[in-house]
C-alpha cells in the first residue's frame, strides 16, 4: 500500500482542486435547478421542483437561443474547417520561409475574444471602416453599410471574426494529423500513376479522418460555449437575432440574478450537448463502415 | 523528418526537362498565392489595429480614411496611461495570470509526472475526472463558482481569479506534463537513483531540466488562457480597481466614440504579450497542443 502513497501525494492537490471546480458545480446546477432563488432580491430559495424545467420547455427565448446556436456552431465550425485545413495543407509543403509564416498564420488563435471582437468591429465600423472604404472605392455599395443593425450582415461580421480567431485551431491539430503520415504512402500512391486529388482522397484523408472527427467535435462543443466574441461584438442583439443559449444563460444569471432559472438552463443545455455528442460519434461509427 | 512533397517534388523536377520557371508557376498557384492570401487575412486586421491606435483624435475619424496615417503619434498610448485605468487593468492581469502559471507549474509539475510514471489504484478515475473537467461548459460553472465564492468570502478578491483558472487549466496542463515526461526514457531516473537520488531528488535533478521545454510551453498556454479569460472576470469581480484588461476593454466598446483611440491602443498593449509570448514558443506549443489538447 505504501508505494501507492507517493503518486497519490503528488496528484491529489488536483484531484482535490479539479473535483472541488468541476463535479462540485455539476451537483449544484443539478440541486439549484429545482429551486426559485434570485440572491439580489432577498435571496429566498423557494422549492418549485419540475417548475424550472416546465419553464425551459415553455421558454420561446430558449427554443429561439438553441437555433441561433446552430447557425453560430455551423456558421463558425465549417467554414473555420475549410480554412485551417488549407492552411495546414499549404504549410505542410516545404518553402523558404516556412517556419515565420506557419507562426503568423497560427497567431491568431492567441487572440481573446474581446481584442477580436474589438479588432472586427473596427475594421467593419459603419462610417471609417476598411470594408466600408473598399466596397466604396470598388463601386460595390454607393453608401456605407452599417453592419451591426441588419441581422444577415451582423452574422456575416461574427462568423468572420470567429474564423479569424479560429481557424488556426484546425491548422494545427490537422497539420500534426498530416506529418504523421509516411512519405512512403505518397510516393507508393505516385507510382501508382494517382493524381495528387487522388492521392488527397484515397491517402491523405482517411488517415486524418480521426484528427477530423474529434477536432470538428471539440471544436463544436467549445464554440457552442465561447461567448466572449458575441459578448464584444452584439451582447446578443441586434434583437436577439444572435443571442446562443449561453449567452441567454449569461444574462439570466448576471443581468436578471435568476440563479434558480440560470441553473434549470444550464441543464438542459448540458443535455443538448451530451445528445449532440452522441449524435456525432453514431455518424462517425456509420461514416467509418 | 523528410516531407514526403518535397520529394516528390524534387522527383518532378528531375523526371522533367529543366525549365526552372515551370515548376515555378506551379508552386506559384499551390503554395505562394494561398501563403499571401492566408497572411493578408491574418495580419491585415491586425495591421488596422495598429495604425488605428497611431493616428490622433482628428485623424482617427477623418474621411476619407488613411491607411497610413499623415502624422503618426503616440498620443493616445499616453493618454491611455494618464487617463484611464491602464496600469491597474495591466497590474491586475497579470497578478491574475502570473499567479495562476506560478500554481500550475507547482501542481502540474508533480501531478504529470504522477500519471506519467506510477500506476496507482484509482488512477483511470483520475484520467476520466480530467477529461471530463475539459469538456465543462464554462457558462454552466458560472452560477455554482459564484455562490461558491461568495460562501468563502472570495468574491471581489485577487485570489478568486487566480482560484478558478487553475481550476479550469489545471486538467489540460497535467496531461500535457504527463506526455512530455511519457517522452522521456525511464531509465534516466533509474540512473539517477542508483546514484542515490530518491524518486523526486531524480524527478528535480534529472528529469525536470528535459521536460524544461515542455513545462514552458504549458505554462505559457496557461498564461495566454488565463490572461484573454473574460466570463469568470466579469464574473467574480466587480469592483474597478480588480478588473483585468478583457473587463475593461469590453467596458470600453460603450464608451463615446471620442474614446476610441485608446481603446484602440490598450487592445494593443492587451494583444502585444499574447502575440509575443504565442511566437517565442509556438513550435512547442503546437507540437504540446497537438499531443494532448482537448481546449481550442
């Protein structure tokens, strides 16, 4: 027993830590999500059992928060795919000067939320902004564009700024995928008298399908939860029109102080990703047959 | 490692007659016009960022814009550093980010090596307990962190920060330890021990200086996580004089537009650690990310 004692001293600090700051608020979402009680005013905790609940179900704002959820993690996860695995193609190739550029391209991901936000808004800015000046100067537009007041082109402005931000994600998971793969494999596939799309579809991608099924996943689950960019950019609006289900949960429990509510949300939320999850990995399993 | 293109392409080159500017066009189409468009798209923003930040108040909102601007100046960088909370949102960052990498590195130096090395009872729980705690959604942790903290009379202090990132970075740094002290050959411990070294006089003495590179990128992952972190910031602190920078810039985007040349500088000041620190160790980082990242 005694030589168990030495691994166990040296990871139970984090066990400690990390059970105490992730199963700790699980149980209390669980336990408070029964409950009335909104701290700021009074403080009462009132017990209203499957009320919370019967609430979420009959929440228009939450149906409407879960849609608007679909189009951020759809609208950010593909198009941020598409460019991180060209990048990580193109940086997979060998040229002079490839270490600064695979730096540069990659940097973005260091970012936060809210320099993004602070950057894309400027650059779209409704009078002095840089895409308002070129769509001006090409005759594309005849007045500038306000961005943040039309739903189309607020979503158009996040999505981009998420893709800026996220897209090296992809380029760096996919380019470790991609120089895992013995050179043999391409030069069998050359002989062979395949073409390089050929060679693309039949070598390369079923040995990084895997690197793509988990990343495309992580990268849902942790857009779904990033609220930062939003937060910076739109705080939900215009009209809600991009108002997540996080960002719902956000201003339930910090504008409204409805903790009680706060916690009923962040069930059900914790439920559409376990059965997002679910549904992602049954489509790999048939995807791989 | 040998890049299974280059080869190709150096078989192309020989199998074909030498006309240096055909294999150049090619190259041009497949490597240097997506390179030029990838970094224009990456740096472009960041460049009107910056040359925002340098034109004066008259300047800034002046039509038609100048994507140079006619007198370039540092004016409101200074009026950013006299006139606004600058140094104590800079202050309060980095209190918040440095003193999560000083308890990450003390908890994720002995706790990697832990799953590293041993195979203990209980040990498998730990790995799901960790994989689990990455895929947490902040947002749920928000209500339950805060009734926590206010039970404990952390709210509105420096260590509440500090608290919940170690909390959150803490699952991610250990497997990431974990893998890089995988990498290193058991004997050398071994070695050292025979010598006479106990276990963490060997794991101190011997191991830790070749994980160096790997403990550094992790914490520096650490600190960029926890320096850009803004929902727990906003959060747990309310009072102005504890705010870190992602709180204030935010603050800021309400602000009247008159502002906006500082706000512009102080993203700048708020981007420039993040972008140094991400480059100074980025093939590290990525090749540490790659082993065992589950966080983007």
């Amino acid at each position: 027993m005694r030589r168990h004692a030495l691994p166990w001293a040296l990871i139970a600090p984090a066990v400690v830590l990390v059970g105490a700051g992730a199963i700790y608020p699980i149980a209390y979402v669980i336990w408070l999500s029964g409950y009335d009680y909104q701290p700021y005013r009074g403080g009462l905790m009132v017990w209203v059992g499957a009320g919370n609940l019967a609430r979420v179900i009959a929440d228009e704002t939450f149906w409407h928060s879960l849609r608007v959820s679909a189009i951020w993690v759809g609208g950010s996860v593909i198009p941020q795919f598409m460019l991180g695995l060209g990048m990580a193609l193109v940086l997979n190739e060998s040229f002079r000067g490839r270490g600064l550029v695979r730096t540069i391209i990659l940097a973005p991901w260091a970012v936060s939320g809210v320099v993004t936000g602070i950057i894309w808004l400027w650059v779209f800015d409704g009078t002095i902004g840089v895409v308002n000046d070129l769509l001006l100067r090409a005759g594309v537009v005849d007045f500038p564009v306000a961005w943040g007041i039309h739903e189309e082109t607020t979503w158009l402005m996040l999505l981009l700024a998420n893709a800026w931000r996220g897209a090296p994600f992809f380029a760096i998971v996919l380019l470790a995928a991609l120089q895992s793969i013995e050179p043999e494999l391409y030069e069998a596939a050359h002989i062979d008298g395949a073409s390089a799309t050929q060679r693309f579809r039949h070598v390369t991608l079923p040995l990084i399908l895997d690197a793509v099924v988990v990343s495309t996943l992580l990268r849902a689950l942790w857009t779904f939860n990033f609220i930062d960019l939003i937060l910076t950019m739109t705080r939900g609006g215009p009209i809600d029109a991009t108002k997540t289900l996080p960002i719902y949960i956000f201003d339930v429990a910090y504008q409204r102080g409805e903790f009680g509510y706060a916690a009923a949300l962040s069930v059900a939320l914790c439920m559409v990703l376990v059965a997002f999850s679910a549904a992602w990995w049954q489509l790999r399993r048939l995807g791989g047959r | 490692m040998v890049k299974c293109t280059s080869v190709l392409a150096r078989r192309e080159a020989a199998a074909q007659p030498r006309s240096a500017l055909r294999i150049r066009w090619g190259r041009l189409f497949t490597i240097w016009l997506p390179v030029a468009g990838f970094l224009a798209f990456t740096l472009l923003p960041i460049y009107w960022l910056v040359v925002s930040s340098l034109k004066g108040p008259g300047e800034l909102f002046a039509f038609p814009i100048a994507y140079w601007p006619d007198n370039p100046t540092l004016e409101n960088y200074t009026r950013a550093l006299t006139e606004t909370r600058l140094g104590q949102l800079y202050l309060n960052s980095l209190f918040a980010a440095g003193g999560t990498c000083l308890v990450l590195i003390a908890l994720m130096v002995v706790g990697g090596y832990a799953m590293a090395r041993f195979d203990f009872p209980g040990r498998s729980l730990v790995l799901m307990l960790f994989l689990a705690a990455q895929l947490l959604p902040p947002v749920v942790m928000l209500v339950p962190v805060f009734t926590m903290f206010a039970t404990l009379g952390l709210l509105n202090t420096r260590g509440a920060l500090v608290v919940i990132y170690v909390i959150m970075l803490l699952p991610f740094s250990v497997m990431t330890m974990r893998s890089f002290y995988a990498a290193i050959p058991e004997q050398l411990e071994e070695a050292a021990m025979i010598d006479g070294c106990t276990r963490l006089g060997a794991l101190f003495r011997v191991v830790l200086p070749v994980a160096l590179p790997g403990l550094v990128a992790t914490t520096i992952y650490g600190f960029i996580n926890s320096w850009n972190e803004l929902l727990f910031a906003v959060m747990l602190v309310s009072s102005p004089n504890l705010q870190t920078i992602p709180v204030g810039l935010m603050s800021m985007t309400d602000e009247a537009r008159t502002e906006y040349g500082m706000m512009l500088a102080i993203a700048v000041l708020a981007l420039a650690p993040s972008l140094i620190l991400f480059g100074s160790i980025q093939r590290w980082l990525t090749a540490g990310l790659s082993a065992g990242a589950v966080k983007g």
